[in-house]
C-alpha cells in the first residue's frame, strides 16, 4: 500500500491530491462545520446569482430546474428506493400540487401580495397532494409489487382525465398567465428543507420501518412495524414533496396543462432516481443534476433526444441496475452515531471472524 | 335497435382488446413480466401496415402477414436483447426496462411521423342492413377473426406439447429445464405468439379507426391491459372475458355520458378492481410463501 502511493506521488501533482483526500476523507467527510459552510454560501449565491446576473437567464432557470427536480427524485426515491415499491405516478402528484398553488395564487390571494402568500400556496399544494396520496396508500396496504405499480399509474390517468373534465380549472387547455413567483432562493430553501426532512425521516424510527419493508413486509411485521402506519407516513412524506415540486414547476413555468403531467414526466422522475441511484439521497441529487443538465446538452439533437432517453434507462438497467450510487450514500447525510455503529459493527465482525478462522 | 347497433360496436372493440389482452396475459403468466412495451409494438403494426398500404400498395392480406411477421420478430427480439440479460435481476428492473422500450419505440416512431396519418382502407366496403343494423364487413372480419384466433390460441396453450411447457414454466420456472423444456425457447414462441396478435389487432384497428399516431399505443395498451386484470392476469379466457366486459363499460360510458369521462371511468375500474379483488374475476388468489 505504501509503496503504491510513493509512486503515485511522484508520478502528478493532481494524484497527490487525489491521494491526499483519500486518506484525510474521513475527516472531511464527517465535518458538519464545512457542510453548513456550504449552505450558508449557496443560500447567497442563491440570492446573488439573479441580483447580479452573474450567469445568464437561461442558466438561472436550469438551476431552478435542477432544484425542483432534485425534490422529485429524492421524494420518489422514498418509495422507490427505500420502501422498495414501485410508482409510477409521481407526475401525478405533482400536477395535484401544481394546480392547487396555481388556483390559490390565481384566484385566492391577491395578486399584489402574491409573493407574500406564495409559500402558504406551495405548502398548501404539499399538503393537497399528500391528502390525495391516500388514495394509492390504502390500496398499498393488501398489494403491492406490480399491481401497486398499476395503481399509481391508474393514478395517474384519474388525475389527468379529471382535470381535463373541469372546465372551471381550464379542462384540457391548462391555466396560463401564473405569476412567476418561484425565485432561485424559494427554490433553494425547498430543495434544503426537502432534503433534510427526508434525510431525517429516513434515519428516524419510522424510516427503519420503511427499510425492513423493503427487506421482508411479513418479516417486518412479526417485528411489529406497523406496516400500514408506515406505508401511509412514505407515501404521505412522498406526495408532499412531490406537490411542493409541482408548485414550484407551475409558477416557473407560467404555464400547466393536463399534458404536462403525462407518463412521459414520471419516466423523466424514474430515470433520474434510478440513475443516481436507489436508496440513496446522494445519488438522487447526482441523478437529478446529471439527467437535467445532459437534456439541455442535447437539446440541439431536437426529438432525437427523446429516443436516446429511454434507450439510456434501458441500458442502466441492463449493466448498472442499482444506478451510481445504488444504495450507498455519502457520508454528509448519514448520521454521525450511525457511522459510529457501522464503525464499531464492523470491527466487531472483524474480531470475531479472526477468532472463527483461528 | 340502437342498443343492437351498440352491441356489434361492443363486440368489435372488445375483439381489439382481446387480442391485445391475450399477449399482456401470456407473457404475465409466462415470467411475470408487465410488458409495457405490448401496446407499442401494436401502434408499430398499425405503422407498418400504413407504410406497406401507401408505399408499396400492397393488398390487405399481404399488408397484415408481413406487419405480423414483422412485428412478431421485433417482439422477439426485444425479448432476447432487453428482458433476457434481466431474468435473474429484481422484478422491478425488468419492468423498468419495459418502460423504457416503450418509450423507445413511441418516440421513435414519432421521429417519422409527428403527425397523425390516415390509414387507406383495403378492404372492400360492403354493408349489410339487416333491419336498422348496419354490418359492416370488417366488423365481421374483425370479430370472427379474433374469436377464431382465441379458439386456435385456446387449444394451442391446452392442447399441445408447446402450451403444456408454457403452463409448466408459469408453475415453476426452476424444475421445467430439468425435465428437458428449454425455458428460453418456450419464452420465445410465447412472445411471438403474444406480438403477433397485438400486431393483427393493429391492422384491425388502423382499418377500422383509420387513424393512427405515435401514442395510441399507451392508452390502448393500458385499456387492453385492464381487460387481462379484469378477468384475472395470467388466465387467457379470463382475458377475453374481461375484454368484452371493459367494451361494454367503455361504449355505455360513451353513449350515456361525455366521452371526455371514458378514461376516468376506465382507470376507476382498475383501482376498484385492484383493491377489491386483484386477481380478476377467473384468477386465484396467490399464495404468498414466507
């Protein structure tokens, strides 16, 4: 081992360094200082960038769109990552987000003070799409697998047909001339506070109850997990964020309709999860940033893009089934006592294998 | 005699949808697999047959073996090239493969024709009217075709050496190869069997609705697949059954409310059926092993 890094030393600089971080990561890793470092710096870039314009319009709204997208895929990454089920209806939730914001903003508040009530109108799609989110909980209690996949793409369909049933909601046409309310901050606050509640969800009580459903539902309810409690919270937890995303989506594009909210965007959410990868929120932040910014890169292929994305997913399948991540996580978002427990489980395991060789 | 016109219009869907059904069904009771893909590769035979029927002018029963043949084969080797590597990996990700070439197939159609197109009939026009009726000729062709295909598919999956492997190899994928039955072999003719009745129920169909576009795949897909759930996934007269029945509900739901509502009526079923009794009206419940 050491003989290797001597050489590797002499050989570049940039090794060195790379080198340099392996061995002293983890000190970096578990460094909680450099991690609210970093939130207080881009909560200012956050605000800087559309003050400032320090890079263009264009680049400002990808941004924004990284956020929102990074909510999507670490929101799903609850159900399908963690709870090891299957949605496809995420698009769902979020259009029910996504149009309770807009309706509030449109109709309710008044429009002068708009920017004030906006995060009152975001919560409130939140919180109409986790009550909605019911609907594919409870039949989740008795299926699961593919027929709860079949559920929330029903789902899906319900909630599209309905919308365009309503005339008083625009019908097919959509609601246009949303005010732009969703700003680089809002987007960045969201995406935090989306992170870090899902985060601590996942390492709570509760969240090992979604992991051992993951594992063994029957198993996990010998251990009394209370499965349905359980399930309801993911799923609640899920849609929420889902319809946070969806608010944020309707008042930065201005413009929702029916069709926005297709298949087409929950296959855009499921690439993104299961590019970053399952059960990790490190690698959904890695998915949803990769698959974004590799869609504005190929833009100028035009509809040839929308051929080389599902031949992408299908391909992740094939030769990386569990995406890049695939149930690792970085340690930023892992809890220090738990590093601890995993520290001292795996010396442990290492003294008692010796003792078993022996 | 509105209600008998209805009738044959209910038949004439619910053939469509039946033969669609049986190759969701098939391939379900085969690997557990949920094809998504199945609905794709039918609006590609209803493109293929428009292609051969405007192109080369071929006749109407050239355009349909060539469309099935063709599309039997591209089943096939979606099977061999995109859910074979994943036999051994998690459900899930098959599934998601199956997304995936379904979107391919969508979008890729999609880079030829953006646009709806209209299909050229090729079929004589003769109608019947007995009554107040009116029978067209294909609504004929279509429902006794489809009925005869049904019977063949019935006796072929309870009557021969190849149906009996299918049905081992849904009972138990692990001792069939030790009994000499190669799996991959009987998973193949099975996805053949299952595309190229999709692909004779897109030619119907372009015959019939005239228009055809990229996505109506999915919708009509999606609507087939609910016939195989209705009458229970994975049983082949249960899929016809429940493809009659989702006719029935879809044309009364047209005739008596906006049709706007058909696709909300539609799905409600499905979730109803899905809470209620997810194994269909002829499936048996599974038994879950600890």
């Amino acid at each position: 081992m050491k003989m290797i890094k001597v050489e590797t030393e002499e050989k570049s600089k940039a090794w060195s360094v790379a080198w340099y971080l392996r061995d002293h990561w983890e000190a970096i890793a578990n460094n909680k200082p450099i991690l609210s470092m970093l939130l207080v710096v881009g909560f200012a870039l956050s605000f800087a960038i559309p003050q400032f314009n320090l890079v263009n319009t264009y680049i400002q709204i990808i941004i924004m769109y990284i956020g929102i997208n990074i909510i999507l895929a670490t929101s799903l990454n609850i159900v399908n990552g963690y709870m090891g089920e299957f949605s496809v209806g995420h698009a769902g939730f979020m259009a029910v987000g996504a149009y309770v914001s807009s309706l509030l903003t449109l109709h309710v508040f008044p429009s002068s003070l708009g920017f004030l009530f906006f995060p009152l109108a975001v919560i409130a799609g939140g919180v109409v799409a986790a009550l909605v989110s019911l609907i594919v909980a409870i039949p989740s209690f008795k299926t699961r697998g593919d027929y709860l996949a079949l559920i929330t793409l029903a789902f899906t369909f319900i909630v599209k047909s309905l919308i365009e049933n309503i005339e008083a909601i625009g019908g097919p046409r959509g609601i246009v001339g949303i005010d732009k309310l969703t700003t680089m901050p809002w987007v960045f606050f969201w995406t935090v506070l989306s992170l870090w509640v899902i985060r601590n969800f996942i390492y709570s009580n509760y969240g090992r109850g979604v992991l051992s459903l993951r594992e063994d539902e029957i198993a996990s309810r010998l251990m009394s997990v209370n499965t349905r409690q359980t399930k309801f919270l993911a799923f609640a937890l899920s849609s929420f964020f889902a319809g946070v995303a969806g608010a944020l989506f309707a008042h930065l594009l201005q413009y929702i309709s029916p069709r926005v909210f297709d298949t087409v965007k929950s296959c855009d959410i499921l690439v993104m999860v299961y590019l970053g990868g399952i059960g990790s929120i490190a690698g959904s932040i890695l998915g949803a940033t990769i698959y974004t910014v590799l869609l504005e890169i190929l833009r100028p292929l035009g509809m040839f893009r929308m051929v080389l994305m599902p031949l992408l997913l299908v391909f992740l399948m094939i030769f990386r089934p569990r995406g890049i991540m695939g149930l690792r996580e970085l340690r930023w978002f892992v809890p220090i006592q738990e590093l601890n427990v995993v520290k001292r489980w795996r010396r442990r395991k290492k003294v008692t294998d010796a003792n078993s060789a022996s | 005699m509105y209600a008998v016109q209805q009738f044959i219009n209910i038949l004439q869907l619910g053939s469509i949808y039946g033969l669609i059904a049986l190759g969701y069904t098939m391939v379900y009771g085969i690997i557990r697999l949920i094809n998504f893909a199945h609905g794709d590769l039918f609006m590609v035979a209803a493109f293929i047959s428009y292609i051969l029927a405007v192109y080369l002018k071929l006749p109407f029963i050239p355009t349909l073996l060539i469309s099935v043949v063709f599309v039997a084969m591209l089943g096939m080797s979606i099977e061999r090239l995109a859910y074979k590597p994943l036999r051994q990996a998690p459900r899930v990700s098959v599934v998601i493969t199956a997304l995936g070439v379904g979107l391919f197939l969508e979008n890729f159609v999609l880079l030829f024709y953006p646009y709806p197109q209209v299909v050229p009939t090729l079929l004589p026009t003769i109608n019947w009217n007995l009554g107040g009726v009116t029978v067209s000729f294909l609504h004929v062709l279509i429902v006794g075709l489809a009925l005869l295909l049904m019977l063949i598919l019935d006796l072929i999956v309870n009557r021969t050496m190849v149906g009996m492997a299918m049905r081992a190899i849904s009972w138990n994928k692990t001792i069939v190869p030790l009994m000499g039955v190669s799996v991959d072999k009987i998973i193949s003719i099975t996805f053949i069997l299952g595309t190229g009745l999709a692909a004779i129920a897109g030619v119907m169909y372009s015959q019939a609705f005239s228009t055809i576009d990229p996505y109506m795949g999915i919708l009509i897909g999606w609507q087939a697949f609910i016939c195989a759930v209705i009458g229970g996934i994975g049983n082949i007269r249960g899929a016809i059954l429940g493809a009659f029945i989702l006719a029935a509900v879809q044309i009364l739901v047209v005739t008596f409310l906006p049709s706007t509502y058909r696709d909300f009526i539609t799905f409600t079923l499905l979730l109803v059926f899905l809470a209620f009794r997810p194994y269909g009206i002829l499936g048996k419940p599974p038994i879950e092993k600890v």
